[in-house]
C-alpha cells in the first residue's frame, strides 16, 4: 500500500468517525424534539380536559339558572297571595252571614266580587286544595288542628272537618288545610 492510499483511509476512518458523531447528535436532537413533542402532546390534552369540564361546568351553571329563574317567576307573587288569603276566609264568613239576611241583591254583589277576585287569583296560578270530611288525613299534606273522638268507626284517622282551605301555588303548598281528624 502507499502512502496515498494509507492517507487516504485515514481520511476516511477521521470521516467515518466524524460522521458517526454527526448521527449520535442527530439523534440526540430527535430525541430531545421527540421528549418536547410529547410533553407538548400531553399539555395539549391537559388543556382540552380543562377546556371540557369548563364548557360542562358552564352548560350546568346556565341550566341551573334557568330552572331558578323559571321557579322565582312562578312563585314571584307568593307573598301577595299569602296576605290575600285571609281576605278570601273573611268574603267566605261574609257570604255565609248574608245568605242568612233576606238582602238577595247585598249577597249577589258580595258574591260577584268574591267571584272575580278568586278567578282573578286562580288565574296567577292560586289553586284551593280538595280536601273534604271523610278523607284520609296525610300529615304531609295536612295540618291537624285537634283530634276529636270519632263519631264512626270508619272515620277514624280520616277528617272530620275543616276549619281553614288550603291553597296551593304552582305545584308547592302555600297554606295547609287545618283539619280536625278522628281518633
């Protein structure tokens, strides 16, 4: 071999070796952008599951508002009906005292006016609950004001009378019925 070529190769192994540093820093270089890749990848993730549950967390909130909103607008003039109801009672005890007068057209105007202020209440929704003698007493739905030996058999733990009408607003009570149940 000469002297060239001898050079030659030693030029080649210096360029190999080279070149096999060049690829140990290539690669080095892709892991590094491969790491920042996935930890890009996994912050991405991180994000869009915050993003989500805040989107949700939000969707929650703007029902449950809703839904409050809808319940204040129906209950919004309970105060009112509630400081109505006694003048109510006392048109039902008038109607009662004038129907035993002989004054036809006293009753007649007293009713009108009873007629249109409970249609005027039922109309924002005022109901007057069902409630009778004989029924069930529930004390869920009821308010027992005193029990009384029962005149029956059958009529005990049932109502005997009632005292006071219960009215509803909506679907919520408003004011229990007072009732007098049988023992």
């Amino acid at each position: 071999m000469s002297k060239n070529d001898k050079l030659k190769d030693t030029e080649r192994e210096n360029q190999v070796g080279f070149d096999d540093q060049d690829l140990n820093e290539q690669e080095l270089a892709e892991e590094k952008v491969t790491d920042a890749l996935s930890e890009l990848q996994e912050e991405f993730q991180r994000e869009k599951d915050r993003y989500l549950r805040l989107f949700a967390e939000f969707e929650n909130y703007k029902k449950r508002t809703a839904r409050e909103h809808i319940e204040i607008r129906k209950t919004a003039g309970e105060d009112v009906l509630n400081s109505m109801l006694p003048v109510l009672d006392d048109f039902e005890r008038a109607l009662k005292e004038i129907e035993k007068s002989d004054d036809d057209n006293l009753y007649k105007g007293v009713e009108l006016i009873n007629n249109k202020l409970r249609e005027t209440l039922k109309a924002k929704g005022l109901q007057v609950m069902d409630v009778k003698a004989g029924d069930t007493f529930d004390a869920d739905s009821h308010e027992a004001i005193t029990q009384i030996p029962a005149p029956e058999d059958k009529l005990k733990g049932k109502i005997i009378d009632v005292v006071e009408k219960g009215y509803t607003l909506g679907d919520r009570i408003i004011r229990y019925p007072k009732v007098v149940i049988g023992q």
